[in-house]
C-alpha cells in the first residue's frame, strides 16, 4: 500500500471513530441540528417583519445565510475534538500506532462535513417550512450545497490549528466564537450590508462569509435584480471569491496543521 492509500485507509478510519463516538453521545447531533432550526425560526418570524429586502422575501435571503453560519459553527468540532484528544491523552495512543501522521487530522475534517450534511438536511426542510424555495435547476442547487461544504472543509483545518495551540475545550469554544461571531455576523449573511457604516460595509463586502452567502443565494435562485449587490469584486463574482477563499485556506491551514500536529505529538 502507497502512502497515499494508507493516508486516506486511516483518515477513514479515524472518521469511523469519530462518528461512533457522536452515536455513542446523541447530544452532541442533536444540538448541533436543533441550532439552525432555531436560527431559522428566529430570524424568519422575529425579525423577518422588521427586516425588508427589495425584491424578495426575507425569508429567502435569510435561507443562505443561516446556511453559511452554520457550517462554519460545523467547522469548529475539528478543533474542539483535537482540543478533546490531546487534553485526555488519546493523541499519545495515536502516536505509537503506524498510522500517517495526516490521519487524525483528514479524520477529523472529514467527520466535520458529515455533520454538516446532517445540519443542511434539517435546515433545507425547516426551510421550506417557513416559505423558503430553490428556484434554480438541481445542478445548480447541489452546486451551492456543495460550495457550502468545501468552505467549512478549508475552515476546519483553520480550526484544527486553533485547537491545537488551546489546551482547553472551554477556552477553545470562547476563542472560536470571538472569531465566528465576527465573521458570520459583520456579513450579508442576516442583513444588506449597504446600510452599515463604512468602516463595517467595507468589511463584511471583502468578508469571505459574505462571498459564501451570496454565491449560495445566486446557485438557489434566491437573488432578485432589485436586490442591491455592492459594487466590489467578491460581491460581483462570489462563487469565484469563494473558491479562491476555499483554496487559499487549504494551501496555508493544511501543512501547517500538519507541521502543528507533529511537533503537538512529539512532546
């Protein structure tokens, strides 16, 4: 068997691990999808009335949005599950197996977009629920799902490194969120960026988040000609934007996680 094979035979393995520890304790997938349907019923019934979007529902520009923050909530079960892993001494264990020094890691990110094909079945039927709709062609549609997560794929190798620099799950959650709130919310991804102060609209215009969420609104069809779009590059060509985003994470986050992952085990 050639590196690359026994690479990708024990990152899968690792998932495996990962998904009979989530079985193991339903909690964690059922918070995980109760979340997004709260953010839907939320957002949709509570600010859905004060909130106007010329020429579509808010509803249907909200959709997106919720989508994209909750694959990158998605993301940080990497590093709270190496956070986990290194704190219990489960790491250690790893260390004397021949395994690939990458498995743990591919394991880990891999057990990440499982969950959140998980989350995006509830929050696809939870939006249809509240008066959501795809109206462009399924391809297009299984484009934007699938933009979704290589996005919080890229991300969850940001995040693998943020948990191995942390050495307790509950700063990990504070330090994680101080980074998510920031990113998911100074976005498109709830509002329409043009009404924001400057400093904050030229943020949220040149925020990776934002070009995420509006090229998930064009790839559904949830996108209006009326609907204002800035006039800034990721905004006028975000499904680009986001994959120049996506690739330019995993060119840096992924040997670098790598390298963080052996010297974390070499101590």
């Amino acid at each position: 068997m050639n590196t690359l094979q026994m690479t990708a035979s024990d990152g899968l393995t690792i998932a495996k691990r990962n998904m009979i520890k989530i079985k193991r304790v339903p909690d964690l997938i059922v918070f995980t999808t109760l979340s997004p349907i709260m953010f839907v019923l939320l957002f949709a019934y509570v600010f859905g009335s004060a909130i106007q979007i010329p020429g579509t529902s808010y509803r249907e520009f909200l959709i997106a949005g919720v989508f994209t923050q909750t694959v990158i909530f998605g993301a940080t079960w990497t590093g709270l599950g190496m956070v986990e892993d290194l704190q219990k001494g489960i790491i250690d264990r790893f260390r004397t197996l021949p395994m690939a020094p990458s498995a743990v890691l591919i394991g880990r990110t891999s057990t990440d977009v499982l969950i959140n094909i998980v989350s995006l079945v509830v929050m696809s039927l939870t939006g249809l629920v509240v008066g959501w709709r795809i109206n462009s062609s399924p391809l297009e549609a299984l484009a934007g799902y699938a933009l979704l997560l290589l996005f919080a794929y890229a991300l969850s190798w940001l995040m693998a490194v943020v948990g191995m620099w942390i050495r307790t799950p509950e700063v990990f959650n504070n330090a994680s969120f101080m980074v998510i709130f920031p990113l998911s919310f100074i976005a498109n991804t709830f509002v329409d960026t043009s009404q924001m102060p400057t400093v904050l609209r030229t943020f949220a215009e040149w925020n990776p988040v934002s070009a995420v969420t509006q090229a998930v609104r064009e790839l559904f069809g949830n996108t209006n000609p009326m609907m204002p779009v800035p006039d800034v590059w990721p905004l006028q060509n975000p499904v680009i934007a986001s994959l120049l985003w996506t690739a330019l994470m995993l060119v840096v986050f992924v040997p670098f996680a790598i390298r963080r992952y052996k010297k974390a085990v070499s101590r």
